[in-house]
C-alpha cells in the first residue's frame, strides 16, 4: 500500500468521470509528490505512480480534447 509522505495511508477517491458506470471506475490518491492511480474493481492488483509533470501532462492532453475520457 503506498503512503503518504507523513507516513498516513492514501485517502483514495473516485474519478469524476466515472459517474454512475459500475465497471469503469478510476480512484486516485494524491501522495505528495506523486499521484497514485488504481482500479476500484482490483484494488489487489496494485497502482500505478505518476510524476506530478507526467500527470499534469495527461490531465491537460484529456481537458485539451486529445484523449478520450
């Protein structure tokens, strides 16, 4: 389980975008530097850890319309 730079577990939420589609459903965790991203529907299965300018990066490219949400 990743941690916060205080050592405390992540407060995971729920992507804004997920609605209510009980499949597709993102939570993210801010930790400090970095942001974790994980599958609600396989928790077990791990995260991914993003850089804060490669998740900026991606968020933008999203809002900018160049990825599909």
């Amino acid at each position: 389980m990743p941690s916060t730079s205080s050592g405390e577990s992540p407060i995971w939420f729920t992507s804004s975008h997920s609605g209510g589609n009980t499949t597709e459903c993102v939570e993210a965790a801010r930790l400090g530097e970095a942001t974790a991203i994980r599958d609600s529907k396989a928790v077990e299965e791990g995260f991914l850890l993003f850089r804060p300018t490669s998740w900026d990066s991606f968020v933008a490219a999203l809002q900018d319309g160049y990825l599909e949400a």
